[in-house]
C-alpha cells in the first residue's frame, strides 16, 4: 500500500484529474475500475474521482509498487543553467530579469526555457521535490518574446501561479516597457487600433478599424529622452497582446531599433555595425502590483552601453 498526502499546489482539482498525473501511463478505464474496486481510496473511504481534493487529503493505492511504477513515467532530467537574476521571491511566487535569447516557455522538445529554469532553481532551493512535480510543475505568468529582456512572473505555487495569472489576465496590475524607437518623438500619447495575427508567419498587422478576427488594443507612451535621431520611451501596455508594442509603434513611424521584423532596415544595419544590436531594444522595466513592492529590472548591458553612447544615458 502506497498512501500520498495532498498538498496545497495540488489542492482544489477532481481526484481523477491528480490520479491522471500522478499514474500518467494508466488509461482512464484502469483509473475508474481502481476507484470502484476500492484499490484507490480518498481519506479511506470509496471515491468515484469527481471529489475536489482538499489540502491535507490522503490517497492510498491498494497496488502492488511494480504496477505503481509501471503507469508512472519516468520524471525527465531537468537540463538548466542556474542562471536566473532573481528580483524578488516569496512563497509563491518569483519575479525574473529574462535576459535576451531565452525563450519564457519551450517551443518544442529539448528546448531549455524560463520555465525549465525555475523548476531547476525550486528543486535546487528545496521548495519542491522530484515527486511533486508529477503533479505541479511550476509556470510563466506572464511571456516575453526571446529576444525582448525584462520582467517574467512565474507562479511557483498553485496560488501564486493563478493569482498572479488573474491579475494579469484582468488588467490588475501595470506593466511599463522601456524601447529604443527611430525618430525624435516629443509627446505622451495614447494610441489604439486593431491588431491582427498571422500564425503563418508569426506577424501581425495594427489596423486602424475594426475587422474580423482583429483585437482592440492599447498602448501608452511617454518620451523619457532623445538626440532628434532616436528616442528612449517609458510604454505602458494598456492591452497586452503578442508584438503589439512593436508593430503598434511601428505603424505610427517610430519602430523600435534593432527589430527585424517591424523595423527599419538602414537604421537596424547602422546600429548592429555600431554597437552589435542584433534584436529588438525592447525591455520589460518596471511591473506595479498592489500589495507587493514595485518591481524593476536592470537594462541588459548592451541597452544601456547603447543609451550611453547616443547620449541617452543616465536615466
């Protein structure tokens, strides 16, 4: 006999849902049957698997531990470097500098992202074991593309990971942006208009009205200091959605240096030969939340080298 105790990041789903990770070679069919046999039993009594789990419960398997380790697969080795720059932790949560050409989630299998890094970093630090994250892996909040640097929240327990997702996802808390644009912008503005995405080529297009399958977005900015020829801007994102900041500035003249995507080919060619820009100057400085402490990363090295030297620098 086997017997688990739940805990808090696994609190609150279906029993049958926890048994589906936690024996996640078993078929749905072997999972039921256990139940109504009484193999697998919740606070030692019969359960039929649509019991919300509850912190504290106990679940025993009446199985033989071969059988056990059969519907189990193997937990894969967690390849990482142990490099994250950390800006503030607690329970459940931590904040993360992403740097430049780290993907926030893998894009496909053998790929090393943020998220792979958190869960070597909460296995490292003792907050969780190679057996609970059968049943809980810790996740992103919120994503950055890999080339833009800045801030990344990653929920480490279940409430800070569906906490921090719903501020999010509600508009709860501000993110500001800091970027490098083309051209000498002198006033704030708030801008809108509808965004459109192309999964085929992963672009989208800002549209000034409204058309099917387009999203209504927002974006704030505030120039902080330019040299007439490029302007360093504050951003807050209004609405949040993929490559808005680039292409919506882009679509009112100012895209953002180093972009290759939305931005200006000689400007792009003059600036990586200068200074070796080779991605967008986009960086996620500072996110507010009420109740914790404003949150604000360090430019990367090469944003500030490249402030400094056009005379933007000191801010």
């Amino acid at each position: 006999m086997r017997q688990i105790e739940i805990h808090s990041n696994e609190a609150g789903q279906r029993l049958d849902k926890f048994l589906g990770k936690y024996l996640n070679k078993a078929p749905k069919s072997f999972l039921y049957k256990m139940l109504r046999k009484k193999n697998i039993t919740r606070n030692g009594k019969k359960a039929d698997g649509a019991e919300l789990l509850a912190t504290g419960d106990q679940i025993r398997f009446f199985l033989a531990d071969d059988t056990i380790e059969k519907f189990r697969e193997e937990v894969p080795e967690i390849r990482a470097g142990g490099m994250l720059d950390i800006i503030y932790e607690d329970a459940d949560i931590l904040v993360i500098n992403k740097p430049v050409g780290m993907l926030s989630q893998k894009a496909k299998e053998g790929d090393v992202s943020l998220v792979e890094e958190v869960m070597a970093y909460t296995l490292a630090s003792g907050r969780l074991t190679d057996e609970q994250l059968r049943t809980y892996k810790p996740a992103v909040c919120n994503r950055l593309d890999r080339n833009t640097s800045g801030i990344v929240i990653a929920g480490v327990s279940l409430y800070g990971l569906q906490h921090m997702s719903a501020l999010l996802r509600e508009r709860g808390l501000d993110k500001y942006y800091w970027c490098l644009v083309c051209g000498e912008v002198k006033e704030s503005a708030l801008i809108r208009g509808y965004l459109k995405k192309d999964e085929a080529s992963n672009k989208v297009e800002v549209l000034r009205s409204e058309r099917e399958g387009a999203d209504p977005i927002e974006t704030e900015y505030h120039p902080l200091k330019t040299n007439g020829r490029v302007t360093l801007l504050s951003v807050k994102l209004i609405t949040g959605k993929s490559h808005q900041i680039r292409a919506h500035l882009a679509s009112i003249g100012h895209p953002v240096v180093g972009d290759y995507k939305y931005g200006t080919e000689t400007v792009n060619r003059r600036f990586c030969s200068k200074y070796g820009v080779r991605s967008q100057m986009l960086h996620a400085r500072t996110v507010k939340v009420p109740g914790y402490p404003e949150w604000t990363a360090p430019l990367p090295e090469l944003f500030a080298r490249v402030l400094e030297a056009e005379g933007l620098g000191g801010m």
